[in-house]
C-alpha cells in the first residue's frame, strides 16, 4: 500500500492539519488574549466550568480546534455538527445522544461549525436545549454573529473573537508539525518564512502548505525543502478574502477610511490587498464614486468625474490599466480637500421628510399651464431670477411655508466650498437686506 511522506496509508489518508490539532493548551498556539493565565475563558477551563459561547473569526485561526480542546479538559461528550450539511433532524438526533449522555452523568458539547449557515428555524431548534443545559452549545463562525445569528441565541451565550494569527504562532504550529514528523525533510528559515507568509494569518492553509511541500521535495528525492520547491508550492496563491464576508467588508472600510482620513499610501495599500485578493476592480470603482460624492462633495468637483473616468477606463479597458487608472482615482479622492457637507445635507433631509406631513407647494411656485390654474393664482407671485439685480430674487421662498428659511447645507471651510460658502453668505444678506426694506 502507497504512504505518503507523513507515513499515513492513502486509504486512511487525514490532512495534517487534521492530524495536528491540539490536545492540550501546550499544542494550542495563538489566541493569548483568551487563553493566557488569567484570562476569564482559561480560569474557566482550569476551573472545568463549560459555558455556551460562540467563536467568531477567520478561517483556520483554532475555533474547531478550541471546542475539541475544551471537551478534552472538561471531559464533555462532543458532538460535531455541521451547519452546511445538517438540519433540524441532525440536531434533534444530537439532542437525544446529549440526553443520553446526561443519564450517564455527563454533560455534552454540541459544536456547530459555520453556525451562520443555519435560518432562524434551524435556530431556534437547540435553543430550548441551550436554555435548559442539555447542551453546552459552541458555535464557530466567520460572519459577524450581531448581523448572522438570533438575538435569543446570543443572549444565552458568550462571544469570543478569535485573532488572525501571528506570524510567531504559526511559526510555532509549523515546528510544532515537524517535531512530530521525524522522518520529514528539513526546511530552511528563510523557507519556513515564506510559508508563513504565504500562510497570511491561516494555520490550517499553513500545514496544508507544509504538507504540499514535504511530499513534492520528496518526490523529486530532494534532501530538503528549498526554495524552487518552494516557489512551486507557492505559486499562484492569493490572501484571504472573504468575497461578500466580514472581511471584504473591513477591507472596503479601510479603504474608505484612508481616503476620508487622507491618506494616499494607506488608500493605495487596501485597494492592492482587495485586488491581490480577487476582488472585482469594478465593485472598487463603483464604490471611489460614493467617495467623491460622500466625503469630497462640492470641496472638489473634480473628484467626481475623475472617479467616473476610472471607472470607465476599467470597464473599457480591463486590468491592468483599469487597475492603474482606478490607483490613480483612490490617490487623487485621499489627497483632495474634504467635505461632507452635501452628505450631511442630503441624510438630515431625507430624516425629516420621513417624519414630517407631506407640505404642499406653495402656489407661487406652481406651473400654470392652463387658464383655469392661472385663474387660480397659481405661479402668479413668481419672480424669475434672471430678471432681478444680480440675477437673484432676493428674499424670495422656495421652500413650503412651514419651512421657510431652513438652512441644511453648511459648506465647510476647504476647497472650492470656502468660495460657495462666501456666495452663500452673500446671497443671505441680500435676503436679509430685503427684509428689511418690506418691514420698514
């Protein structure tokens, strides 16, 4: 029978990264923040008291591990269940080996992995079993749990953020790895440090790569893991992203939040990492236009169409030069001046037409395209502007009379909106001075 370099019969073949999971806090690396002496989830596991929780964070950070680490300390049943594939009958059939379980004095962990997956129903199903310690309930999920999961179930458990991984904890799980594998071939620093690298926060993607890595050096009967083996291995991968998750969303953020904030380097460095990770240029270009709009506003007007360009040249063009015109978009958004005062404006207003009566036109300002609405008064008090001293009406409404001399937008003092701000100024004290005259 074949055995691969890990000596593992191919008919009972499990990845390393299966093979490796921690049975103790010794061989769990990373996650200090929970698991450091002192924190309230370790004093918990010392103390061997089980609370439901849910673990939240990326793929292949420990949260399968952690549960199967917290049944093996606190001597539960587990039970494993996975959201993709399993239903209500699935957790009823886990409920009733729980109950089975409890009989014989022992307290159960129903482990659920990507939780998120499951409808509200599904949901609701183990929640009485949750409520009445049936179960001791661990979900794992990579979506934020506020916006994935029911309010009830998260009542009734704990949420624990699980870390990204350092490179130290993965350079750890990797040794770890070898320590255990005798046989395996040795890999150089400068080796293990491109895997690491490459493995971008992952320990499950990290031991996978190992494994690629000792197998090919092996076949090609290499003494060691060098680096064209290496290059192999390597090429081709992409970071993480999540299209659609928690992190194409804290990605996008960043973005965003360094072209507000004005920073171009910072700008650049999100719109390559979102591109490095598969993300569509265009859902990149579409969303520089909300930037221009959001937070450079009449500050700079330019912002806009240059925005619109980039989007154009990518939609022409395709990658790179998309890609190139669209880094020249988010570098001009990060380095204009700001406003949001047309954002501002816009959502105030938005707000109070929501919550207010629906006011009427006032009739100066009504077309009168027929004798009978002439009759009536309609547009007959209408001054036309480009009649008046300076092409302005002054003292004129154009709101409904409940509203008159409301004042939403407040242009800031940046950018060409200093100046709309001065002939804002101006035409108010021509408004005022009208005032005046009819009241004298």
């Amino acid at each position: 029978m074949s055995r691969n370099l890990f000596n593992q019969d191919t008919a009972n073949y499990q990845p390393l990264a299966a093979r490796m999971r921690p049975t103790g806090l010794d061989s769990y690396f990373g996650q200090e923040h929970l698991l450091a002496r002192g924190k309230p989830l370790r004093e918990a596991l010392d103390a061997g008291v089980l609370h439901s929780m849910i673990l939240w964070g990326p793929p292949g950070v420990g949260k399968t591990s952690m549960a199967k680490l917290i049944a093996n300390l606190c001597d539960a049943h587990f039970i494993a269940v996975s959201a993709v594939l399993s239903g209500v009958k699935e957790i009823r059939a886990a409920i009733d080996e729980a109950k089975q379980q409890a009989q014989l004095g022992r307290q159960t962990i129903l482990f659920i992995d990507e939780v998120h997956r499951f409808n509200k129903s599904q949901q609701d199903a183990f929640l009485p079993f949750v409520e009445d310690g049936t179960v001791i309930f661990i979900g794992a999920t990579t979506e934020n749990p506020s916006f994935e999961l029911n309010n009830a179930l998260l009542s009734r458990t704990r949420v624990y953020r699980l870390q990204a991984l350092t490179d130290k904890a993965l350079l750890q799980i990797v040794e770890h790895a070898l320590a255990k594998q005798p046989d395996a071939l040795p890999i150089a620093a400068e080796q293990r440090q491109r895997l690491i690298e490459a493995a971008d926060g992952d320990a499950r993607r990290a031991l996978n790569l190992l494994e690629l890595a000792l197998d090919m050096a092996g076949m090609q009967n290499k003494s060691s893991v060098d680096a064209a083996v290496m290059d192999e291995v390597l090429t081709g991968l992409v970071r993480r992203f999540d299209k659609g998750g928690d992190l194409f969303y804290e990605q996008i953020s960043a973005l965003h939040k360094a072209v507000r904030g004005s920073s171009p380097d910072a700008a650049l460095y999100w719109y390559v990492r979102m591109l490095d990770g598969g993300c569509d240029a265009l859902y990149i270009a579409r969303r520089v236009v909300r930037m221009a709009t959001e937070d450079i506003g009449n500050a700079d007007p330019r912002a806009l169409q240059i925005a619109l360009n980039a989007w154009d040249v990518q939609e022409r063009l395709g990658s790179p030069e998309g890609e190139l015109a669209i880094a020249q978009a988010v570098v001009y958004m990060a380095c204009a001046a700001k406003s949001n005062a047309v954002y501002t404006a816009y959502n105030t207003i938005k707000a109070e037409i929501s919550a207010a009566p629906s006011y009427d036109v006032p009739i100066h300002l009504r077309n009168a395209p027929t004798n009978l609405l002439k009759q009536s008064g309609y547009g007959a008090e209408y001054r036309y502007a480009h009649d008046e001293p300076n092409g302005y009406a002054a003292g004129e409404n154009y709101f409904p009379e409940e509203l008159k001399d409301k004042v939403y937008y407040h242009p800031v003092e940046r950018g060409l909106e200093k100046k709309i701000g001065e002939k804002l100024a101006y035409l108010r004290s021509l408004d005022d001075a009208s005032a005046s005259k009819r009241y004298s």
